[in-house]
C-alpha cells in the first residue's frame, strides 16, 4: 500500500503545532486549596536564595523565603489597603520604575528597614490562585506559592478592565501548613479561584473581608508600569489582568490569615462585619466556570466522623477522635507527602468541577435508567 505524502506532511505538520502549542503553555499546579506539605521531600527547602542567580535575586527570594516568626504579644499595625498604600507611597515615588540594584545608599538603608516589618492587612479576597513555578521555589510546579489579590472592597466578579488593582500578598511552602493547619481555605474566603488553564472559578460567594499578616517585601522584579498601576487597563491573551498590582510592595511570606466576616477563622475571634450592600452585575468579558454549591464545602466535626462526606471511609480521610485529628494512610497523593485532605474544606479536582458543571445538565435530562411510564390500558 502505497503512503500518500501530502497527508504524512499534514499529520507532521499538526503534530509540531500541538506539540508547539503544548509547550508554550505554562505548566501549573492543579491545586485549588491549600494541602499540608512534607518539606522534606522538597529540594529547595535548604535553598532560601532559590535558583537565582544575581545578587538582587538572590536577596529578593530570601527575603520571600523567611520562614514564620512567634507572633505570641507581638504588636503588628493593621492597616487597610489604602492605609497601607499611604504608608509605601513615598517610597514608591522615589523608586518609580527602579529595581533594588540601582537604589542610592539612603533608600536601600530604607529599604531594609522597611522589609524587616510585620504588618497585617485588612480587605477582601476577590481572587486567590496556585501560583507558577518560580526561581523562588526553585521552579517546582507543585511546591508554589499561593497568590492572593486583595481589593478595597468586594466585588461579584473576577478582576476586569476598569476595576482596581489589588494588593497582592503570597503564601509560601514554608507558611502554608501552619495557615493550613488553622483551618483556612481559599475556596471558604476567596470570591473566585483562577484554574490551572487560567478560567476563572466561581466559589459561588462574595469575597471575604480577611486580615492578612506577615513580612513587608518589596518586589522589585515587578515595579514597571506594565505590572503596577491604580486601574486595571487591558485583559491579555494569557487572561491576566495588566497592570495586575496596585504596588510592587506585598506582603511576602503571608504567615497568617484570618476572617473578618462570617464564621471566625485562623485561630482566634473575629467581629462580624456586616455583609456588603448590592451587588453589582457581572462582567460578560469574563471566562467563569459554572459555581460549586456550598454544601459541598462544609463538614461535620462530630467525634468519629468522617470529615469530608464526598471521600467517604477510605485511604487520606480525616477523623475526630475524643478530640483530635488523626488521618488514615493515604495511598493516592499527587504530591509526595503532601496532604490533600483538609479537615475543613474540600481539595476540589478538576474531576470535580466537570461533574458540578454538569449537574444542572443531568437534573434537566430524563435518566435512561428510569423504569419506562406505566400505560394504562384503553377501556
């Protein structure tokens, strides 16, 4: 059988296409909440610098490395988002469009004051996401940093043209189990998580009012006008939003989160806040996935219960027992000691989501199991 070589040169054709196409997409993280992490399996933990290579680089992903100090009576001001852009805004004045390398003598002195602060940050979570591999993390895919965007006020919508821009604030892998094990989930504080294949998710909720702590960083690798402005100009291709930040200060490592509305999170009592007025429509230009209903995100803590009702019994469940948290042996982690199962929120797959995007689907659509309708005889 003779090979046509028109058709061998097409199918060659459109395999590198894809295969072009599949590279230049960027490889992240599937996950869409926060899981406990075994750093000992990590290979960048005794690697504070990262895979940097300059010396501003090297000093940026130490800074962001820092691990999470006692906090026990430690005084921290609270600001809100434009407190804490006043509190910066000398400062970004004098280094507009500069990188740590070329700051004069007395505003790197400054500057290192100012990236030994704690300070805590209060505003609404409109979108949080898995961040891509850094050099910070030493390019790790599933070792990543999580990347809040806190606004001045709530929003019913993802972040579009027009819109503020946000505060941006990182949870990194040596902060995120002590965050993780104080109960705290995205997808519960969170209005919208941004997938891996960058559509945004609805969490079928507003935004949170949190209160974010932890160290002042300056991220000097994104202080150009096409990442920082005060209003969000244009939508990419890739789907983010430019500018993205309202300031290349962020609070890098983010140590500890709490809920300033609704149930008390992260440890400690919160005063309830009162829940925002009206809600403005929503925006058309947005990709947004189909909303998860609620109900599949909160669980029983009754002693002897299983935590998550949609796992059931088996391998990686948790358990309350007289009063503590044990965990069964799970045998399917995606990430080598990494627990996805957490206690009080639900690690929801991709799997998942196309299920929930379908249920609407299923509940109009007559089952083809359902037993045939009874005819009645003609009399």
């Amino acid at each position: 059988m003779r090979t046509n070589p028109i058709l061998l040169r097409s199918i060659l054709i459109a395999t590198l296409f894809a295969s072009a196409a599949a590279f230049a997409q960027p490889r992240i993280s599937e996950d869409r909440e926060l899981k406990e992490f075994d750093l000992t399996a990590w290979n960048c933990l005794n690697r504070l610098e990262g895979t940097a290579k300059t010396a501003d680089g090297i000093e940026r992903n130490r800074l962001k490395n820092r691990s999470a100090p006692d906090l026990t009576g430690t005084r921290i001001p609270s600001l809100d988002t434009e407190a804490f852009l006043k509190e910066i805004a000398a400062f970004d004045t004098q280094t507009k469009g500069k990188r740590r390398k070329a700051l004069s003598p007395p505003q790197k002195a400054d500057l290192a004051q100012r990236e030994k602060q704690l300070v805590s940050l209060t505003g609404y979570l409109v979108l949080a996401y898995a961040g891509p591999p850094e050099s910070t993390n030493c390019g790790d895919i599933d070792f990543h940093d999580w990347h809040l965007e806190v606004f001045a006020a709530p929003a019913d919508h993802p972040p579009q043209v027009g819109d503020p821009t946000p505060i941006i604030c990182e949870i990194t892998p040596r902060t995120q189990n002590a965050i993780y094990r104080d109960h705290i989930c995205m997808q519960e504080l969170a209005a919208f998580i941004r997938a891996p294949d960058l559509r945004y998710e609805s969490t079928q909720h507003p935004a949170r009012k949190i209160r974010v702590t932890g160290y002042l960083t300056w991220d000097d690798e994104h202080n150009g006008s096409a990442d920082v402005g005060t209003t969000i100009r244009s939508v990419g291709a890739n789907k983010y939003h430019n500018p993205w930040r309202a300031t290349a200060w962020e609070i890098h490592p983010v140590v500890k989160i709490e809920a300033l509305d609704g149930p008390a999170t992260g440890g400690e009592e919160s005063a309830p806040t009162p829940p925002p007025s009206s809600a403005t429509p929503a925006s058309t230009a947005a990709v947004v996935a189909p909303a998860t209903p609620r109900a599949a995100i909160r669980h029983s803590h009754s002693a002897g219960k299983n935590q998550n009702p949609l796992r059931g019994n088996g391998p990686g469940t948790w358990h309350e027992v007289a009063g503590r948290r044990t965990q069964r042996a799970n045998r399917h982690r995606p990430i080598p000691g990494a627990n996805t199962d957490h206690p009080d929120c639900l690690d929801r797959s991709a799997l998942t989501y196309l299920l929930l995007a379908m249920l609407p689907t299923m509940r109009k659509a007559p089952s083809p199991w359902q037993p045939a309708p009874t005819i009645e005889p003609i009399r």
